[in-house]
C-alpha cells in the first residue's frame, strides 16, 4: 500500500483555526470600537434575512467553518447553508441563508464573504486540475504554500475540490530537499541523506512513536541524482522542475526495477501542463498554485425584501 500524508478532515483543530481567524477578522474591522454606522442607522431590534449568492459557479468549501466562526463569537445570526462543502453549484445559486439581527449580519458580513470566496475560489480551482488528469493514474496534491494560518482551511478546501494532501507541515515528514543536501554537504550524494534519516528516526533515545508513520521522501533534479537514491528505497522521490522526457525516464527506471517507490511531479505545473505530466506515469503532482494562486470566487450577500 502507497504511504499517505495525513488527509485534512473536519476535527477539533480546525475548529480552532476557525477560532482564531474569526477573532483576528473582528480585531480587524472593530478594533475596539464597534460598527458605527450601522449603530447610527439601523435599529437594534431589526431582523433580517440575506442569501449568500454565487456570482460565478464553482465548488463549494468553507461554509462548514463560516458555521463554527459565527458559533464562536455568538453573533446572534443564524448561518444556513444550503450545499455541503465540496459540491458544485452553478452562477446565481444561493449556497447558504443568513438571518438574525441585521446589526448583527452587518458586523460579520464581509469576514463571512471573504473566507466562503477565498475557499470556493481553492475548491474550485483543485477541481480544475482534477478534471484534467482524469482518466490517468497521477493524484493531485497540495503544498505548504499556504497563507500563513489559514494553512489547514485552505488544505481543507483542496479536499473538497477533490485534491489530496500533502505533509501539513515540518513535523509530519521527513522531507529532505535541496536545501537540506547542500547544508549538510552530501549535494552530491543524496543517497546518505536517507540513510542519515533512517539512522536518525531508529535512534531509540530520541525516537517518537509517530516515526514509524511519517514518510521519507526525497527532492531530486536530475536523473543521476534519482538513480542514486533508487537503492535506498524512500518511501517517495519528488521529481523538481524536471521536464516530461526526463519525468517518463524516472518512471521506467523505477518500473523496471519493480520499485515500489512513488514519483512526485512539482514545479511550476499548471493547468496547461498538467495532463502531459499525468501521462509520464507519475504517481503524484503536487501544484502550489492551488493555493497561492487561487482567485477568490466572486460570492454576495443579497438582502431578502
């Protein structure tokens, strides 16, 4: 069975992602003061209903956490949605229902839409990229380019476009990269790196129990440099900005050899590429721009009459 990262599902902690980035939005826009004009304007005791429309279709995800950040701040305002997280839905949909005190819906308004467009926007674009290798065995996954605290909402919303996971973040794996090689001066022998890990994770004054789960994997750039990892056996080889020629080559390297190693595609891939690095016959591709070029879904508030 292929070694996996830990796939983000709704638990505790993104309850308290949620949490602390509710807290900051309204640190953000009441500071310590409150919504003036609203108070100026609107009466206290006035209700009110708005539909959460979608400008534009795409793929739901981050309603789920617009219902545990209202929950937390106890704003008064009642949070319907009306799609669960990672379902399509068309322009013109309304995806939730908000009501309770208009003061109230004001405050949280643009927080709420904010967080539900960024998310649909990553959903949606995950989609995009899981359409075009369909049909091919490679999985679409994520990165740690994320934006800093938002990393498992935004890992949350890949998953509800249909992409996988990849590490959380330093904890979870050992990845050796480049960086790593050349600090430690085995750049040109990359293969005592991974023994070096090995050595490291069985130490048993220093082992943790999560050890035995956490993949090893390792970047490469060239062909040479996967052929010399090839016989250590990590459990994963990430191919690094190397063309689909070279891509292919890995592949019929490691088939020949019956290895059981899974080969990662990254670097700079985009949804023109994709599907030619899907066909080398790589297991993964991972795609930063999932999440750090995603583009915000264009979702509105519209008052009910």
């Amino acid at each position: 069975m292929a070694v996996e990262f830990t796939q983000i599902e709704w638990d505790r902690d993104l309850d308290e992602v949620c949490r602390r980035l509710v807290e900051l939005a309204l640190r953000e826009d009441l500071d310590a003061g409150r919504d003036w004009t609203s108070e100026a304007l609107i009466a206290d005791d006035l209700q009110g209903q708005a539909s959460m429309v979608a400008r534009s279709a795409g793929v739901a995800a981050g309603l789920r956490a617009l219902a545990a950040m209202l929950e937390h701040v106890g704003a008064g305002v009642e949070f319907l949605p009306a799609i669960d997280d990672g379902r399509s839905f068309e322009r013109g949909a309304s995806i939730a229902t908000v009501r309770g005190r208009v003061r109230g819906i004001l405050v949280h308004e643009r927080w709420m839409l904010n967080t539900v467009s960024r998310l649909c926007g990553i959903a949606t674009l995950a989609r995009e990229f899981v359409r075009a290798v369909e049909g091919l065995p490679a999985r679409i996954y994520d990165t740690r380019k994320t934006t800093p605290g938002w990393r498992r909402l935004e890992k949350y919303a890949v998953r509800c476009g249909g992409g996988r996971n990849h590490r959380t973040g330093l904890f979870d794996a050992f990845l050796i990269k480049d960086n790593h090689l050349a600090f430690a001066g085995w750049a040109g022998e990359p293969e005592r790196a991974i023994e070096r890990v090995r050595a490291f994770a069985a130490d048993s004054e220093r082992r943790r129990p999560e050890w035995h789960r956490m993949p090893i994997e390792i970047e490469v750039d060239s062909l040479d440099a996967f052929r010399r990892v090839l016989p250590t056996a990590p459990d994963l080889v990430l191919l690094d900005n190397m063309p689909v020629e070279s891509l292919a080559q890995a592949v019929a390297l490691r088939d020949q050899l019956g290895s059981p190693i899974e080969l990662e595609a990254s670097g700079g891939v985009t949804i023109a590429t994709v599907r030619a690095i899907a066909r080398t016959g790589v297991d993964r591709i991972s795609v930063g721009s999932l999440t750090h070029g995603a583009v915000s879904l264009d979702i509105g508030l519209d008052w009910s009459a």
